[in-house]
C-alpha cells in the first residue's frame, strides 16, 4: 500500500518518461509494419506517373500481370465507390488518376501481389503512355500561366495600407522565396486493410487523423461509415504528413482487400513515398513595408504565393495561417495581407508543423532586416519597438491579451549574453577573414487553435475495471510527441493512482467517434480536457457512492494518493472500486470537450480563430565559411513558453527537436525539381535533414517556468509541437548577418530558404560584387 | 559448401537458398519476425536498420554497426549478426544504453531508436570514454527527425560514464563466438536460389579464378552502392561474387602504404590519420560509420563514380592500383584507371587488387570535401591538392578534383600555373584563375554549375590560406575531439 503523503508516480507538471520509452529502446515498440499479419495477408504497391502532366493514352499491364505472385491491378475504373480523398469536399484528389496526370509520381494504378517485393517489381513492368501538355512548377509561373487558385484565397485588411504606406516615412518592397520541406518522417506511409464480414474492413494506419481515413475509405467502398474501424497505436513520426497523406493509401488497401477477400498491406518505398505524398508548401512573398526613423512599422502589405501543388488539400487553411502568421510577434498599424494559393503541376502540399504558419513569420522577420540594415539598428532593437502590446488588434482583428515577450525576450537576452556576444560577432566580423559570424535573437507567437472552429473538439473514453485497473482511450494519436503519456498524466492526477496503473490503448474509431486530426499542436489541449471530463464524471459517481457507503458528507470526499478518504476513513482504492461495483456504479464514461470563445468568419477576414498565444524566443550563432558557403550552428539558446507545463522533459523534447527541424527547413533541406518536373531530391541520399553534428555546438533548453495560460487550458498548460518550429528562423537570420557582414552590413544579405551553402556562397559572392 | 552460414544473436543460420540479391534486412524482419530493426530508406542513409556485425580479423571479433537494409546476406557469411532483439543488461533488463536512452528521454516516436541503440551500442564496446565529438562521429549515418539529437548524445554520454564492458555479453562470449565463426570459415560457398547464384570465393586466388571463368560477374565488396542496385532499382546482379572478406592487407613499407582492394574506410582510418594527417578529418566524412564499416577503397575506384569520395585524394598523392586478371597483375596510375564517365580501363576477368599510395612526408597536402550537408552526404566539390615546394619554388603540384567532369580528374591548368612558380600568394590566385578553364561542371540537385566552379576555385585559395598562416581560422571546426 502506498503511504499516503507520498505523491503518485507520473502526476501532471513532472517530468515523466514516454509512455513507450523502453518499448522503443529494446525494439518492442510495434509500428504498423510490425503487427503480426493475417494468414493470407497480400500486398499493394503504387504505380507513379513518369510525366509532370499529361492525358493517359494507353495502359497496358500485359508485363505486368505475367509477372510472379501478380493478383491483379487496380486503377480508376475499379474503385467501387467515389475516386476522392479530397479532405475538404472538393473532389479534386484523385486516388489513381483518370484519364490525365497532374504531376510526376501521381498514382496511377496499384498492383496486387502475393508479396510486396513481387507487387514492387511488377508495378515498373507496367506501361502508361501519356500524351505531355505544359507543366508549370513554381507559384509565379503559375499566376503568370494563368493556372488560377486550388482553393480562395484570403486577404487580411486592418485599416487602410496603400494609404498608411504612402503616408510613411520610408519604404522597402522585395521578393523573398521561401523552400518547401519534406517531412521524413522515419516510418514511411503505410496501411494494412483487413476485410470482415458483409461491408466491412479494418484498418491499421500510420495516421494522425483516423477519423478521415474511416470516412475516406467509406467513401471509396461506398459503405456507411460505421462498416469501416481504423486504429493506430502510433506512428514513427508524423510532423502533418500523415494528417491527410494517408487516406490513399489506406483506400487502395482497403479496396484491395475487399476485392480480393484477403489482408492487404500496402507500403511504398522511400522514393515513391517522397515523390508521391505532399510537403510544405514553398512561398514566393512580395513585401511592402513602410516604416519610420525608429524602425516602428506604420504599414505593410505582402501577397504570398504558395506552391499548392495540383490539388487543395489543406493549402486553403495552411495558406490562411500563413496570413495569420505574417505579423510574427509584431503590430502592424495599416495592413493587407493576401494569399495566392497557386495551383501547379506538382504533388499537392499539405500539412507540415507549423501549417503555413512559419513561412508567414519569417516574411515579419525579413522585413524587421530590411528595417534595421536601413536605419542601422540591431534586427533585435526593432523587434522590441514593434511586439504587440495588449489590447492591440492582429489582421485578422484578434485582440491580443496574453502577451509576454518583452518579459521572455528581456530574460532570453540576459542569459544569452546577447549584447556582449553580438559586439564579439561584430568584432570578429571587423577583422575579416574567412570565417564570418553571425547572430540574431527571434520570437514566435503562435496562434492555438485550429482555425476550422469545428476541429476544435475531442473524446475521449475511460473505463475503470473492477479490479481498479483503468482503462484509457481517446481520439488523439501518438506520433512521438508524448500525447498518450500527458493525457495519462492528467487521468493519474484526477483518481490520483500511479501511471502505471492507467493503461494506454490503441487509438481506434471504435471507441471514439468523429475525432479530429491530432494537429496544430492541439493534441494534449483537446483530448486532456476530454479525457479529465471523463475522469471527473467517474469521480463525481464515485463521490456520491463514498459518500453514500461510508456516511460522509460529499465534500468530505477526496481523492489521495492511492486512496479515497472519506471523512477520517481511509479507503484504497481498489477497494472503492471493488464496492463501486457491487453497488453497481457505471464505472465507464465518456468524455468530451470543445475549446470556448474561438470563433472566426472567413468571408471578413475577422473574429478570434485562436483560444490563446504561445510565445518563445531563441537566439542563434553561427560560423559561415565565405569560401565554400558551408556554416555551423555555434550557439542556440531557448526560452520558451509552455504554460504550465504538463510534462517539462517531454516539452524540452518538443522545443529541442522543432528548433532543429525548423533549421533544417532554412539550412540544408532543399527540394529540387529537374525541368521535366520530376522532384531529385526524394530519398534521404539527396534531400539532407539535420543529423547529429548539425545540431548547435551549445544547446541551451529553458522552459519559461512562470508562464500560466490565461485562458483556462488543460492545467494553464500551452500547446508546444507547432511554436518552437518558428524558432529555426533565428539561424537563418544569424546565417544572413554573417553574409552580411562581407559588405560590411550596408545591405541584409537577402537570401532565399533553404540557405544552403551554395546559397550562402552565391550571396557572399553578389555582395563582394 | 552450399551453405551460407552465420550467427543471428544466439541462433545459428544455415541457409542454402539464397539470391545474390537477399537483404540481410528482409531476413530479419520477414524470416525471422526480427522486427526491432526497422527499414527507413533502404539505401543506407538513415541507420533506422542499423545491427552490429561481428567478423573475425587478425585482431580478433571486431563488432562493427552496418546497415542491414543493403547488407546482402552472402555477405553475412561467417560473421555474427546482432540485432536489438540480443541487447539487453547484465541482470537480463535493459542495457545501459538503453537504460541511459530512456532516462534522457532520447526516444519521441521511437522508430529511429533501434538502430541508434545498435550505433550507440558498436561505440559503447569500442571507445568507452567517447566525447561530444565522437558520439556525433558514430551517429553521421543514423537520422533522427524528432529530438534533435541533443538528449541522445546525452544518453550516450551517460552510458558511457556507466561503464561496463565487461560484464557485457558479447566480451563475454566473445572467445565462443569466435571460434564458432572460426569453423564457418574455409571453403568456397556456392549459393543459388533458382537461376540465381552467388560465390563466395576462398581467398584471392579463388576469386581471380571465379571472375576468369565468369567475367560478367558482379563484384560484390561492401555493397554499399550495390545494395542500391538491389534495394532502389531492382536490378538483377546475378552472378555475384563477393569479395568483402578478401584482399585486407594494410602495410607500410618505407614511403609506401600498400592498401589490400577490400580494407574498408574503417580499417584505413588509422594508418590515414597517422601517415596522411591532413586527410583524416576528410575521411571521416566519407559515408556515416555504418558505409565506413563496409564500403572498401577498392571497390569506390573500381565503381569509378565521378563523386566517389577517395580518389581526388589519391590522384595527388600519386596513387597507383594493381589490377589482377587470373595470375597476371598489371599496374596503374589511379589516374589513369578512369577513362570516361562509366568506363573504366578494366578488362574482362580483371579486378582491383591493391592501392600503392606513396607518402609525401615533405609535400603540403590537403583534402577538402564540399556538400549540402557536412555529414553522411554525397560530395559537390571534392579536392585532393598536394605540392611540392623545394627552396621556395613549387616543383610540383597535383590537383585532382571530384564533382566538377564525369570523372575524378586533375586540373591541369591551375597545376601548370603552380609549376615553377615561387610559393606565394601570385601563384595560388593564378591557379584559381585557370581552374575556371579546366572544367565544365554540371548541375543537378547537389549543386550548379556556378557552385561547384566557384568553390573549387574557392579551394584553391583556401589551400593558399592554410599553408601560408597555419592556425589562421579558414575552416569550420566542430567540437574538438576528447
């Protein structure tokens, strides 16, 4: 029996290990690929177009179907119900293409075979002949071909800016290209489809969104959705690419098995994953801002071009959140934000940490350049002058309430040492050399919410056994972030019981309807509050039943350690449990929440999309080789804003691994497409994310511990996988400073993202003229 | 024989039907159910596939982290297999690098973990007292896209510090091992499944034999670009034969350093960092340390990419090969060997057998290697540049250059602008001149051709640079190492 003083074991604002942490050391850890397959268990393998845009002329699967283990093919014409997983009603995404390809690697058929292996080999002895039209790549090219928008565009106005711009003192406009990026997650795309009886099939599905495939792949069956269950115990990384990228590949499985009566898993391989699943969306922003002699911003106006791809998908709301990310931490008195979201011939983006919101913040902060290297001021000191104060109106006419960087900036600036060490970089600069230095301190505020109000809700299930073990489900899934080890967390906390006691479930639409995709940082907020409302209608019973049975008054009722105390009885809780049952008490309940107060009217561009802000800042040095343009992360130091936080080793987790992931974005992960259309850079041998060595050399972690939500957040805590990400943009600004300084500062270096060294290099040599 | 036999943790393996193209990687996660060791890439990049292989050398069981998913199995004869299914701590629960990997929460989703684990662990046996800069050594060839990386070199750090080597299994039963990988060992294997075969020869003799009597044989050696041919384009290189075990002499005979074809980058290392210091940080960015465990030196000439990342190095040092056709041996400048993109002065039958490097102990050497990423990628713009200065005057020079022609090749301009010239500023910006007209690069997803023109002229001066002030700060340095 536990002593009663002795707090539990993995209760909320601890640092408490991942829930899978020793499954994940010893390989126990089971991924999709890792279940035990169903005896007779077949496989899918995708066919990719070889042309960036064309109308299929024939396909002929002669070689194809002659090959070893070869069951069939699959193509447009075989899909029983709708050829669509547009995830917002459009219709206009495919699962194989009819009658004309829209970007190099586009599905086109999916073999079936006894083995993957056979699949795979068979599916390239297939031929598709195409007839080429025009393909357009890049977002300019797009508007000036006339390709027109996947979805509407949105602009943001707050007073009049053509006027304010005129009015002001000074004015710089420019172009800023901003790169993709691909997720790489480690687990690739993968689903394994096992059919049932009459309509129905099962799924396991690396994804964020089960509830999407279930009714993506009723869709495409056309079943109702409750013949179709989709679980997901977790995922090796999702970062967004799997919040929508996988319903085609759950649907061709899912087709698949019902036609064949047998399991069918499909996987591809890391090539095709690459080519054939959407990224980040890269950015063309032209800026306008006008400014005056102290660097305080009077207005801006930006247009910002996205690569779409050929489809919508989620570029509406991600190119929405690149407006409400366009002022970064800063007031813009007049502005007028515009997005073009630009249809192209390439794969269709999607979500990826941040949602658009991080290309939106770096146009604020290359503009904040722009100011600074005009009048000759510290990037920091303009920052300071234009961060919002409270009560000040966003663009999209939010009024901001809970601001703290002046605070978190002024401390951050204190324990980085960041005036001592600017003037060393400054110095070091002023002797010349190869090795130039630079520096730069950047903030984030990030919108929490999704700005689809109606995502914003969760649910969540507990049963408590009669033995007293407790059983815990809810609609988020894990990817890595440590969700299922938080919302555990707060259960252990509400019937104060040891963690261990709580066990973590598969995430399943069985259990929990209609969820949202776990995204926009939202996991822990929507399904802690579901999974403790659940808890707290099992407490309230429980409460009535102690006071009942053991002659208290309620509220001499409480949850301790391990026990249940009723007046001066002290009960174990097993044994309350135990009796709970006898007395029949429903010791199973269902939880629910909806985040309050949101509300958002795209057609004014007004309203209050997000709950609350979470704020952080990190400053970044770095060494850059003039000769080669190569450079190294010397220094990051990070504060960052997590409320109260839940779980603060898993939060430096997510704070540690976002920043690195956001350098990466702006340093050496580079997207390229040949003049054919076809993406190059599709396997980790082509397209490089960070690896160890190219972590900062000094990594300095910190959680701004006084920070508490002011809305009434899951525990005061703040949403975390999304923010720090926007941080990665302080390497990039201390990568331009050092390329900067070889013209001695009279101009910021301007470079494009990524800033690879070749981009570094090709920007020193342009400013040495 | 007709068996290809291993050890697979605790379990023996005898296998007669195998392809020359079997992965190592589907073994486990499909024959055996060894899940654990997880497919990322398939091409060697990522390190998710990441086990320990255990060989016999001179030197004894030498455990080293490859990757499985372009391991293929002829090439796991008579080696020991580990995998994170064996790993565990002296009292049966975890190990310490495990234990250490949970309690700095160096896991997020996990997928990535295993093969760390398996790189941790190789590093954990070998160098107990790794720093900052060696566990970052260890880990170029594993990715981790969730926790940027911070928490697992404090794992490592840790786990290092906990010690216990040891009470480790593997020292433990390493006499064992050996002498049951010992006894797998001898004569030649002949596998096949259906029409397609693999040969693993006896010895050097038994190769030159074996390619005489089947000339279009693929050379199987590290497989660190032939696994890619199996795993990304599905090719059929049926025959093969495998050579990864052959051809390991290293020796050093007065200026000479005599290189067997199948020494792997790993095994160079040590007589690279003694005789050719200014090479050693360059080729420890040769691939991650899972290529370098495998990929041989021999084999990156013989497969005569444009980027393979040794031969710039060796063409000015000088370098010459043995090539072997049955009995008969000829011998080559390096340079010499690669006579257009894709072909190579290698007859039928013929393979290489050895590298001669000559040791400039007086000359001013300096290897450079210019890429996206510092790390595990594949080179831009890679420089081997040696010259010789007698009484102020450059007597000679030799500047071989990868990444800028289809292949490895000299920049007989800028060497022709050294030439004769005294040692000094003038001749070096000369030579970054006429580089411009040495080359025609091209361009593709690594770089343009602007780049790559402007870095090796770039190379030049900062050649220039390091000679004339030594210590002056012309290159990014990472940590220091312990």
């Amino acid at each position: 029996m536990k002593d009663d003083a002795a707090p539990i074991a993995g209760q909320a604002h601890q640092d408490t290990i991942h829930d899978s942490a020793i499954k994940h050391v010893t390989g126990r850890a089971d991924y999709t690929d890792d279940l035990v397959e169903p005896t007779g268990t077949i496989h899918a393998y995708l066919g990719l177009s070889t042309c960036a845009h064309g109308r299929i002329t024939g396909m002929d699967f002669t070689d194809t179907l002659a090959q070893p283990g070869v069951l069939g093919v699959l193509t447009a014409d075989d899909l029983p119900g709708v050829n669509d997983v547009s995830p917002n009603g459009m219709n206009d995404d495919p699962i194989l293409a009819d009658g004309v390809v829209h970007f190099w690697g586009q599905p086109v058929f999916a073999v079936i075979a006894e083995t993957r292996d056979q699949a795979r080999r068979a599916a390239h002895k297939a031929r598709i002949d195409y007839d080429a039209l025009p393909h357009v790549l890049d977002p300019i090219a797009a508007r000036d071909a006339g390709m027109g928008y996947v979805t509407d565009p949105l602009t943001l106005r707050r007073g009049d800016a053509a006027v304010a711009m005129a009015d002001a003192p000074r004015r710089i406009t420019g172009r800023f290209a901003v790169g993709g990026q691909d997720h790489f997650y480690l687990e690739g795309q993968i689903a394994l489809a096992i059919p049932g009886e009459d309509d129905e099939v099962a799924l396991h599905v690396s994804t964020q969104h089960p509830s999407e495939v279930q009714h993506m792949v009723a869709h495409v069956l056309g079943v109702p959705s409750s013949a179709v269950v989709v679980n997901v115990r977790r995922m090796g990384g999702g970062f967004g690419g799997k919040e929508t990228q996988m319903n085609l590949f759950a649907c061709v499985a899912a087709v698949a098995a019902k036609r064949w009566h047998r399991a069918v898993k499909i996987r591809p391989d890391r090539d095709d994953d690459m080519t054939a699943t959407g990224k980040r969306h890269d950015f063309v922003i032209d800026y306008a801002v006008g400014f005056d002699d102290e660097g305080r911003i009077r207005a801006v106006e930006g247009d910002l071009y996205a690569r779409c791809g050929f489809s919508a998908d989620l570029s509406g709301p991600v190119t929405d959140r690149a407006l409400f990310h366009a002022d970064n931490a800063y007031f813009y008195p007049d502005v007028r934000l515009s997005s073009h979201p630009m249809r192209t011939n390439t794969v269709s983006n999607t979500a990826f940490r941040g949602f658009g919101g991080p290309q939106g913040a770096i146009m604020a902060e290359r503009m904040v350049e722009e100011i600074a290297y005009a009048l000759g001021l510290d990037p920091l000191e303009v920052r300071k002058r234009n961060l919002y104060q409270n009560g000040q109106l966003t663009p999209y006419h939010q009024e901001v309430q809970d601001q703290i960087l002046p605070r978190l900036i002024a401390e951050l600036e204190q324990s980085s040492y960041y005036q001592a060490r600017r003037q060393a970089v400054l110095d070091w600069n002023a002797r010349g050399g190869v090795i130039r230095k630079g520096i730069a301190l950047t903030p984030v505020k990030f919108g929490i919410s999704f700005t689809a109000t109606w995502f914003n809700q969760a649910g969540a299930l507990i049963h408590i056994y009669s033995d007293g073990s407790i059983h815990l489900n809810h609609g988020g899934t894990e990817m890595g972030q440590g969700l299922n080890t938080k919302v555990a967390q707060i259960v252990a906390e509400a019937f104060q019981c040891d963690i261990s006691r709580i066990r973590i479930t598969k995430t399943t639409t069985e259990k929990v309807p209609n969820t949202s995709a776990t995204a926009a940082s939202s996991g822990t907020d929507l399904n802690g509050m579901a999974a403790l409302d659940a808890a707290n209608q099992i407490k309230a019973r429980l409460t009535a039943f102690v006071a009942e049975n053991w002659k208290v008054a309620e509220d001499q009722v409480a949850f301790v350690p391990g026990h249940v105390r009723a007046g001066d009885q002290m009960i174990v809780f097993d044994q309350v449990i135990r009796a709970a049952y006898m007395a029949r008490i429903h010791l199973s309940a269902a939880g629910f929440y909806k985040t309050p107060k949101i509300h958002w009217d795209r057609t004014t561009g007004q309203g209050r999309p997000f709950y609350y802000f979470a704020y952080g800042a990190a400053v970044s040095e770095v060494s850059v080789d003039t000769l080669t343009g190569e450079y190294v992360i010397d220094r990051a130091d990070i504060l960052h804003d997590v409320g109260r936080s839940l779980n603060p080793a898993l939060d430096r987790g997510q704070v540690e691994g976002a920043f690195v992931q956001g350098a990466g974005w702006l340093t050496t992960e580079e997207l390229w497409w040949d003049d054919k259309g076809r993406l190059r850079t599709h396997a980790p041998s082509t397209y490089k994310v960070p690896l160890a060595s190219d972590r900062p050399r000094i990594f300095n972690v910190a959680l701004a511990d006084w920070s508490e939500a002011t809305e009434r957040t899951i525990k005061r805590s703040k949403a975390v996988g999304e923010p720090p990400f926007v941080l990665g943009i302080s390497v990039f600004e201390a990568i331009n400073m050092a390329v900067a300084s070889v013209a001695d500062y009279r101009e910021p270096a301007r470079l494009d993202a990524p800033a690879t060294p070749e981009r570094v290099l090709m920007a020193v040599e342009r400013l040495r003229g | 024989m007709t068996q290809l036999r291993f050890l697979l943790n605790d379990t023996e393996v005898a296998l007669t039907e195998v392809a020359a193209s079997d992965t190592l990687l589907d073994h486990l996660r499909l024959t055996r159910r060894l899940t654990g060791t997880k497919e990322g890439c398939a091409e060697g990049d990522c390190g998710a596939c990441t086990v320990l292989s255990g060989r016999l050398t001179p030197d004894g069981l030498v455990y080293e982290p490859i990757n499985a998913c372009i391991r293929l199995m002829a090439s796991c004869h008579a080696t020991h297999i580990v995998t994170i299914e064996h790993l565990r701590g002296p009292d049966g629960g975890l190990h310490p690098i495990q234990a250490a990997m949970v309690a700095h929460h160096g896991s997020q989703c996990g997928f990535c973990t295993p093969g760390i684990v398996m790189a941790l662990y190789g590093l954990w046996m070998t160098d107990p007292k790794a720093g900052e800069a060696e566990i970052e050594t260890a880990l170029q060839g594993n990715i981790c896209r969730c926790t940027g990386y911070a928490p697992i070199i404090r794992a490592a750090q840790a786990a290092g510090a906990a010690g216990g080597q040891a009470q480790d299994a593997l020292a433990r039963e390493r006499e064992a091992v050996a002498a049951r990988l010992a006894g797998m060992r001898g004569a030649r294997v002949s596998l096949a499944r259906g029409a397609d075969r693999a040969l693993i020869p006896t010895d050097t003799d038994d190769l030159a034999a074996a390619l005489l009597k089947e000339p279009d044989s693929t050379l199987v050696a590290g497989a660190t670009d032939v696994g890619l041919w199996v795993t990304k384009f599905m090719r059929d290189i049926s025959p093969a034969i495998f050579i990864g075990h052959l051809m390991k002499d290293i020796t050093v005979e007065g200026d000479l350093i005599r290189l067997g074809a199948g020494v792997t980058y790993s095994e160079a290392a040590p007589v690279i960092a003694r005789h050719i210091p200014q090479a050693a940080e360059y080729w420890q960015r040769i691939g991650g340390w899972q290529v370098r465990n495998v990929g041989t030196i021999g084999a990156n000439i013989a497969n005569g990419s444009p980027i393979g990342d040794t031969p710039p190095l060796l063409i000015a040092l000088d370098a010459r090969i043995v090539l072997r056709r049955g009995a008969d041996r000829r011998e080559m400048p390096l340079e010499d060997f690669f006579i257009d993109y894709g072909k190579q002065d290698r007859q039928p039958g013929e393979f290489v057998e050895e590298i001669v490097i000559p040791i400039h102990r007086a000359a001013r050497t300096a290897a450079y290697k210019v890429s996206k990423r510092r790390d595990s990628d594949i080179t831009a713009v890679a420089a081997g540049i040696r010259v010789d200065v007698a009484e102020g005057i450059i007597t000679d020079a030799r500047l071989a250059f990868g990444g800028m022609a289809g292949i490895p090749k000299r920049a007989r301009a800028a060497e022709a602008a050294l030439r004769g010239q005294p040692f000094a500023e003038a001749a070096f910006d000369a030579a970054a001149r006429a580089i411009a007209g040495d080359f025609q690069p091209m361009t593709d997803m690594r770089a343009s051709a602007e780049y790559r023109a402007t870095v090796a002229r770039n190379l030049i001066r900062r050649f220039w640079l390091e000679q004339s002030e030594p210590g002056l700060p012309v290159r990014l340095r990472l940590t220091e190492r312990a």
